[in-house]
C-alpha cells in the first residue's frame, strides 16, 4: 500500500482522545502518525498500519502531478 507523509488516515481503533482520524508524519519502514484531534504522535511498524487501516482519507501522492 503508497502512502504519503500528510496522508490522512482512519483506524479500525479508536485513539483513547476519541480520536478517529490520524495525519502521516514519516514513511518507511515505520510510520509516525499524529492523532488529529489531541496531537499525540505514535510510532508503528508499517506491517501493523497496513492491516488496522479501514480507509484514506486524504491522500498527498497525487499533488505534485
């Protein structure tokens, strides 16, 4: 799965803020994402993110074309 630093994102789980929606912060081999409702940062690995994302919101991979 392409993903994009600003990249806004929804989990299958909740942050514990009420938080739904997450904004990439770095890709790789594991990604940092920021809960956009408390601004808490968290680190995963790129494994455990792809499987808990229920869907894009947003997407930044297509604003440079």
């Amino acid at each position: 799965m392409k993903l994009f630093v600003g990249d806004v994102l929804e989990l299958k789980k909740g942050h514990p803020c009420g938080g739904v929606q997450w904004e990439v912060l770095r890709t790789g081999m594991d990604f940092r994402i920021k809960c956009l409702k408390c601004g808490h940062s968290v680190m995963l690995p790129r494994v455990k993110l792809e499987r808990d994302i229920k869907k894009v919101i947003k997407t930044m991979g297509d604003a440079g074309s």
